[in-house]
C-alpha cells in the first residue's frame, strides 16, 4: 500500500513515484526533496515581493516558522499553491531526467 504523505493538496510519494522504495526510504527522500522544493518557491516569491515583505520573510525564516512561511505566502500570492503543484512536477521531470544520464 501506497503510504500519503500529502503537501498542498500532492501525494509526494505517487507525485515523485517513490511508492517502491521502502517507508523509511520514502521519509527520507520526501523531507530532503520537499526542502529544495519549498527553498526553490521561496526564492522564486522573494523575486517579486518587496523591501518590507523581505524583512517579514527573514523573520519567519530566522525562526524557522515553515506554517507562518506558508500562511504569508498563501495570503501574498494567490497562486502559491498552483505554484507548489508546478514546482513539484518540475522537479520530478528533473530527477527522472537526471537518472537517465
């Protein structure tokens, strides 16, 4: 059975097609794999957002406060979750790309 670790609405492990790897595998490709994906959206969000909206990302950051991270980047882009579900697939063609080399 296919475990759900589910992130905006994805199934990472059917998304990223680890579901033949073992659980543990599977946890640990899931939080390697979500950090570079959430740090890929974050720095693509910083690209637009302005001085003060900077300042309150670092804060969030500093704290290391990834559902206040969220939240201000659900309320300040609308399309932050279409984002989410793009950069996931992104990354999944890379890695599939990347293994065929």
């Amino acid at each position: 059975m296919i475990k759900k670790i589910t992130i905006k609405g994805i199934n990472m492990i059917e998304a990223l097609g680890l579901g033949g790897l073992p659980e543990k595998k599977q946890d640990e490709i899931i939080k390697r794999m979500s950090n570079i994906i959430h740090n890929r959206i974050l720095l693509k969000m910083v690209k637009k957002m302005n001085k003060k909206d900077i300042e309150l990302m670092n804060g969030l950051l500093k704290k290391k406060d990834n559902k206040g991270i969220d939240k201000f980047l659900e309320k300040k882009f609308p399309d932050f979750t279409e984002t989410w579900k793009k950069e996931v697939v992104g990354f999944r063609e890379e890695m599939i790309k990347g293994s065929r080399v």
